[in-house]
C-alpha cells in the first residue's frame, strides 16, 4: 500500500506553498485521483501573462509572439492580444502585463491600437495600481515622433498606477539586440518571488527566427524590370517581376517583400576620398570583418545623416554653430534638411577613423514594398509596383536609396529580399463579401494582388476599387489589366480620380463622397474597406469622407460616426496598408 504523499523540503516551494500542496495532494490520494508511481508529482504553477502588441506592419505581433514563447520556457502563461482586443477592464484581473507597440504616421497608435488608446486615456479608465507592467516601443531615431505610440502608452499606464518594473525600451530600426535585453531584463523581474521555479515548457514551441530576413536576406534573380508610367508623367513608376520560388518564401496576397539595396559605388568613392581613408581597410560590423569600401556601399546608410553620425560630429568639430543646431530638434531638421552625410564631412572637415566612422553610420535598411501580385496568379514569382522616387535638393538632382538602385537594375540582376507578412491586410476569407479598395498612385499594387488572388478563387464577392492619380493619360498605371478584371466581371466598379486632368483638383475621397449612398449600401452588404498609399494626407482625408458618409447616409452625429467606424475596425472590415 502506497504511503501519503509528501513534498521533500528540498522542492522549490516555500514552507506556506509545500504545506498547501501535501494537503492537496493528500486529498487527491484519498479518492484515488494520483496513480501510483505519482505520489510525488506536484504541477507547476504558472503566472498568468499578458502580452499586448500594436502591430501595423506584424513587427511587433511578430516579437510579442516570440516573448510569448520565452515566457512559456520561464513558467509563465501568456497570452497573446492585439491592443485593440483587449478592454481596459479586462487589465483589472491581470497582476503582469507587457507592451510591445510601433509609431506609425505622425507619431500616431497603430491601427489596432487606436480604440485601446482612446479607452485607456478616457478619464474614467480603470486605475491600475495592481498592475506590474513595461512596454518596448518600436520607431525611427529620424523622425521627430519616435517612439511616442510606446512612450504615451508608458506614461498613460503609469498615470494609472501601474507599476513599472523595467525602464521602457526605445528601440530604433535594428531592434533585435535591445528587444532581447528588455526580454531578458524584464521577465524575471515580473516573476513573483514565491513562484514556484518551472522547468521549461512542453508543447509550446520555441521562438525560431525567420529563415530570411534583414540579417541574412534570401539572395534572388530580377526577372522584368519596365515603366508602368507614360512617358508625359511626372513620375517614373516601375513593375518589377522577381523570381521567388514558392518553397522558399512563401507569401499571400497583402504582404510586402522588403528589399536590401546598395548604395552607389560614386557616392563610396567619394566618402572615402574626402576623409583620405584606405578602401580596404578593415572594420568589424556585428562581428564580422569586412573592407571599408564594401561596408559603405552594402551594409550603411551614407546619404541621410543620422543622429548617431550627427553626435558623432558634433563631438569631434567642437562647433558652437552645430551645438546651436543640435540644441532644438526642429532647428536640428530644418538643418539637415537635403544635406547627405557628405556636406557634414565637407562643412566640418575633422579626422575620422575607418572604425569611427562605421561606428556612427546607420545600418543600411531594406526597404519593404507592398506586393501587387497573387502567388495563385504569378506561382515562383513576385511583382512589385515601385515609383521611383526623385527630387531636387541643395542644387543637386536626387533618387531614392533603394528605388533608384532599383531602377537601375537589368534583368538577371541579384537582389537580396525577404518577406514582410502582413496578417491583417489581406483578401477576405468569406469568397462572398462585398470588396471596397481604395489605392491611388501606388497604393494600387496590393489590390492588383488582391482581384489576381479573387479570380484565382473563384470568389463571388463584389468589388469595388477607387483608384487616382494626376492625369490619366500618363498615370493610369495597369490600365489594360483593371479593364480587363471589369470585362470579365472581376472588377464590379471602378471609379477615377485624375487631380491634375480638370481646374478643380479630383481626388479618390471626392469620388468617395460622389457615390455615398451606393458605398453606404455595399458596408451594410458587409463589405471590407480597404486603404493603401499615403499616411500624412490621403488615408486622413479618406478616413474622414468616410466619417462623412456615415453621418450623411446613415443619419449619424459625429459621435455615432466614429463609433461606426471603430465597429468596422473590430470587425477587421477597416484595415489600412499605409506609409
């Protein structure tokens, strides 16, 4: 006959926890409930864990995933939300909470996490005094608005009463090393001191890196490479085809291919010649030695200075003219607006190292570009639709990083590329649901993708798509192809906006506000809404002529308009692809 079960004092539990659990397990022994052989098995407590992300591009989803599963190893229960799926109250019944968001816009929430935002700032939000939290915030050191989605959130969750156990972390475009130190900083710091010691958890898999990414992008071939734009435009749009075999880099309609550019061998030369350094000389960047020569040209940015490069500078010049400048952010901007990296070296002629120098340059970034092609459509490709960008500055003619290298590239070319999913833009799955798309310019790529994905289907859902630009003889990019989708009945509606082509600007929102009542009637059908292209001015103005809508059409105030729209939101019937 097997004895009562009792703990050992050497098991990981304090006096309290060991003299609970021998009555517990004695009680279970009694009816019979612990087999023999299992008199001393006890189950691991775990500490329930919230992990809550806003993610407009899947980067922070992506690492709140991933500190799920470190924090399933370490004998935590988390669970995973986006920002907008949690309420306020729920956070009252939570002792650990993380935060993991992007600044997207002008220092605006991301998407998901904007209806969170607005409740938890409202003055009868939840206080939070129980609550042990720390949030990583995601941004750009070169914008003004880095990081302020994480930052507000920080402040906002402190005002609060939470309890913050490890300082917010900042991270700037190559996250992965502080995003790992905050990781590693903060949840033993969450784990209460009584908490029994778990041994790492099964079933849960472990975090595995993405087989490529920006630190090792899958080397490809450039299969087509031509002019979208007519030859009167103002711009110089490109369709590109890259080869990309489906074993490799699977994707889905909606999700962008970021790609890895070079800086030009010119602009190199000329670095390396105004500080008189060697072209082979070797530095170390994330441990690996390379020639100067081939790190300036593949892997920094040598065109916009950062901020790194700028206190770098500063440092060295000992200029009060350039401290003045660095004094105030905005006289900071307006400085170094249209100056490269190359006028700094010019107006401040001060001695560099091969090491300093690549010590103060930016990581040179990928570029991501929304995919306008179905895999379904185009099996072992990927198309892109790329304007290239061009301006003038400081008297000089200028092309953008990476879609002037792209131009540039002839067929058979090798590019670096990986996959940038995008979970929440993408083709409903109800083949049935009414489709509105709203994508001037560029913004048109995704929706190409998304009628391929839909006839490809067989889906039976209409489709409605808002497309402008400037004139429609030179900017009608894939012409043939949308009337085609219309002749064959895989393009309902089709309505132009050509802003340059009459006196009175029309843009896609005016087209918009035209065709209220039908719009209006296709959102009731239970259609998704979809916006691609510019964040600062057109998704802004399309928000609100769909505001408008609701208030004309459905009889709304202002407060009942927005309360519409945030219903579409989280219904994922609202869902924005913007930059």
């Amino acid at each position: 006959m097997s004895t009562v079960p009792v703990l050992p004092e050497s098991a990981p539990f304090t006096s309290a926890q060991r003299e609970w659990l021998n009555g517990f397990l004695a009680g279970l022994y009694s009816r019979g409930a612990v087999a023999p052989g299992m008199e001393t098995a006890a189950p691991a407590a775990k500490a329930p864990l919230m992990i809550l992300f806003g993610s407009q591009t899947g980067t922070a989803e992506g690492l709140a995933r991933e500190t799920a599963d470190k924090a399933a190893s370490l004998g935590f229960e988390p669970t995973v939300l986006e920002l907008d799926a949690c309420e306020p109250a729920q956070l009252l019944e939570q002792k650990h909470a993380l935060i993991i968001t992007s600044t997207y816009g002008d220092g605006e929430m991301p998407d998901n996490a904007r209806g969170f935002w607005g409740k938890i700032s409202a003055e009868d939000a939840p206080k939070l005094s129980h609550l042990a939290y720390s949030v990583l915030a995601l941004g750009d050191t070169n914008y003004e608005t880095f990081c302020t989605a994480g930052k507000e959130l920080d402040a906002r969750f402190e005002a609060l009463g939470a309890r913050r156990v490890t300082p917010r972390v900042d991270c700037d475009v190559d996250y992965e090393e502080p995003f790992s130190q905050w990781i590693e900083a903060t949840l033993p710091a969450l784990k209460p001191e009584d908490a029994p010691a778990s041994p790492p958890a099964t079933g849960v898999p472990a975090a595995k890196p993405a087989a490529w990414s920006k630190k090792n992008p899958y080397t490809t071939t450039l299969l087509e490479n031509r002019v979208l734009s007519g030859e009167g435009s103002e711009k110089d749009v490109r369709h590109y085809v890259i080869s990309l075999p489906e074993a490799d880099l699977p994707y889905t309609a909606g999700d962008a291919l970021s790609v890895m550019p070079e800086n030009s061998l010119a602009r190199v030369e000329a670095l390396i010649g105004i500080l008189d350094l060697p072209a082979n000389a070797k530095v170390t960047l994330s441990g690996e030695s390379l020639g100067l020569a081939d790190a300036l040209r593949t892997r920094l940015e040598i065109r916009t200075p950062a901020k790194t490069f700028v206190e770098a500078l500063a440092a060295k010049a000992q200029s009060p003219t350039l401290d003045q400048h660095r004094a105030d952010p905005a006289q900071l901007a307006a400085y170094l607006d249209g100056r490269e990296v190359l006028d700094l070296l010019r107006e401040y002629p001060v001695p560099w190292t091969p090491e300093e120098l690549v010590s103060a340059l930016r990581p040179l970034q990928a570029r991501a570009y929304s995919i306008s092609s179905s895999p379904k459509a185009h099996p072992g490709e990927v198309h892109l639709c790329v304007s290239t960008v061009k301006y003038t500055a400081r008297d000089r003619e200028q092309t953008g990083v990476c879609s002037g290298w792209m131009a540039d590239l002839e067929p058979g070319a090798p590019l670096g590329v990986f996959l940038t999913p995008n979970k929440h833009f993408g083709v409903p799955e109800n083949d049935a649901a009414p489709m509105i798309m709203v994508g001037p310019g560029t913004g048109i790529a995704p929706f190409r993708a998304f009628l391929e994905e839909r006839r490809a289907r067989g889906a039976s859902g209409k489709n409605w798509l808002f497309f402008g630009d400037r004139h429609e003889a030179h900017d009608f990019l894939y012409a043939d192809e949308l009337k085609a989708f219309a002749d064959a009945g895989g393009l309902h509606r089709l309505d132009l906006a050509w802003s340059r082509d009459t006196d009175k600007k029309v843009y896609v929102q005016d087209k918009m506000r035209e065709h209220a009542a039908e719009l209006y009637q296709w959102l009731n059908e239970g259609a998704s809404f979809f916006v691609c292209g510019d964040a600062h001015r057109m998704a802004k103005d399309v928000e609100q002529a769909l505001l408008d809508i609701f208030m004309t059409e459905g009889k709304l105030d202002e407060a009942g308009a927005k309360a519409a729209l945030d219903k579409l939101k989280k219904e994922k019937r609202y869902v924005r692809d913007v930059y």
